[in-house]
C-alpha cells in the first residue's frame, strides 16, 4: 500500500462528509468552503440513544494541521459535555485519555474520531454521567 | 515499502527526459506517486502568463483508475471549484489506461483554454460565464495576475 497524501486523504474524507456516505449519527465538513488547506473542520455528534445524551446535538471543532494524518487531529467539543476525555474547561479531548488520539493510525480519519467520541458517550461508565444544560458552550 | 510499478517509473523518467512545454511534473523525494506539478496558462486564454500549481497522486490500483488531481493555485474558471477540484471527464467517467499523467495535464491545460460552463463545478462561476462572460473573463485574468505570478 502507497501512502496518499494529506491533502488527498482529506478531500476523500470531504466527500464522504458532503455525500453523507458516513454513518447518520455524525456529520463532517469544512469550516470554511474556499479553505485550500483544508484545515478547520465542524463535526456534529447525534447523541447516542439509552443514555444522557439521547436527542441532543454534540458540535465539535477538528483542526487537522500539516502534520495530518502522520498525527491526529485536534479535536474540541464547542457544546458543552461532561466526558471523561474531556477538559472541562475548554473542551479540548485530551489525547492521553481518549484511545483512539493516543493509539492513533494513519488510517484513522475524522469519521474514526467522532464515532469512536460517540462509543465513549454511550459507554456504560459514561452513559449517566451528569451533564450540562443542553445548547451551552464553551 | 512497496516498489513503484515499471509502468510509473517509466512515465516519470519519460516527464523528466521529454517535458511537455508548459508543464512540470516532479515527484515528492519520500513519495513518489506524489507529485508537484505546474502548468502555464494557455496563450490567448485569460490564465496566459500565469503559472498554475497542482498536486497530482497515483492511488494504488493506477492506471486502472485516474491520478487524482488538484489546483493549489486560486483559479477563476467554472470547472474548477474553490478547493481546487477539477471536472473533467477523463479523471472520472472517459479515464482509460491508454492514458497518462501527460496526457491528462494536457487536458487539464486544454481545459484552461476551453472552459466548458455547461457542465460546471463552481456554479457561481458557470452563471457568470454565461450571463457576462466579457466579466468572466475579465475576474479570470486579474485572478491569474492576483494568485498566479508570485515570484517563484
């Protein structure tokens, strides 16, 4: 296997994003349409059913700088979420408590990242854990 | 590492030995399915004058599937969108196997000289051609002269 460019790697995790071709309990896409780069990225997380996130919209930042997809991407929660993984303060997932950003592979994308966030919400030691008002952000 | 297939060792070594005028294709060092590519506007087209940087990848199951392709350059031209892509037919539906990088940076140069607003990429832009190409063409060329001639 060759391994494909950043920048190529990213435009098929765009159109995957744009075409809806992942699954529906998360969505992707640019920040901004005419970024080149293809740097900051949105992400939305449809909070998994049978636990405290059931109905709720999780919004996400994911900046995937120059050094993408060799390392993982810097993922924040914009919505407020009361998660193991995550810095309560600024809503940052710390890559040492979140499997997926410390064990990270090439392979991985920004599809990986959100689905993985999402078992981890629906997980039995986070499912009822309290959370903050729902639509706050941080 | 997997060895580069003679097929795309052979094209590089022929793009290095026999450049197509206008056009430079360098393959990336630690990559070298990855490559640099540069394309002069056509002459008597709005882009003339303008060097135009792409990036080109020969995914694995090449050439039995196009290279993908892309403008790093800001371009004005209705088949070509804000992030670069390209709508041209032979990097989708008409690629063949018969075909090569060369041939498919002619195109995509070609392209630049016959921009086809019926079957665009950037909406915005096909409209614009159409109901006022005399502005089209015009926004074309000072976008050429705005992104297009920086020193290098």
């Amino acid at each position: 296997m060759s391994k494909i460019p950043r920048n190529f790697k990213l435009l098929e995790e765009l159109e995957r994003g744009e075409k809806a071709l992942s699954a529906d309990s998360i969505s992707y896409g640019l920040i901004n349409q005419d970024d080149i780069t293809m740097t900051d990225w949105n992400g939305t997380i449809l909070g998994p059913p049978h636990s405290v996130h059931e109905n709720r919209i999780y919004s996400l930042s994911i900046t995937c700088d120059a050094s993408y997809p060799e390392h993982p991407p810097i993922v924040k929660f914009v919505s407020k979420i009361s998660l193991p993984c995550v810095n309560p303060e600024d809503g940052s997932v710390m890559i040492e408590r979140f499997s997926t950003l410390a064990n990270w592979k090439r392979s991985y994308g920004i599809e990986t990242v959100l689905l993985e966030l999402r078992k981890e919400m629906a997980s039995p030691a986070n499912k009822r854990l309290a959370q903050p008002a729902e639509g706050t952000t941080y | 590492m997997s060895s580069l297939p003679k097929r795309i060792i052979k094209e590089t070594e022929r793009l290095v030995s026999d450049p197509v005028p206008g056009i430079s294709a360098i393959p990336h060092d630690d990559n070298l399915r990855y490559f640099d590519v540069a394309i002069q506007g056509p002459s008597g087209s709005p882009y003339e004058d303008g060097t135009f940087k792409l990036e080109l990848y020969l995914p694995d199951d090449y050439p039995m599937c196009a290279p993908k392709v892309r403008f790093l350059t800001k371009i004005y031209h209705p088949n070509i969108d804000k992030l670069g892509r390209i709508c041209l037919d032979v990097l989708k539906n008409n690629w063949s196997p018969a075909l090569q990088i060369r041939t498919i940076l002619l195109s995509i140069q070609a392209l630049l000289g016959a921009p086809n607003p019926d079957d665009p990429l950037a909406n915005e832009v096909a409209e614009e051609w159409k109901s006022n190409e005399a502005l089209a063409i015009a926004t074309a060329k000072s976008w050429t002269e705005q992104f297009a001639k920086e020193g290098d």
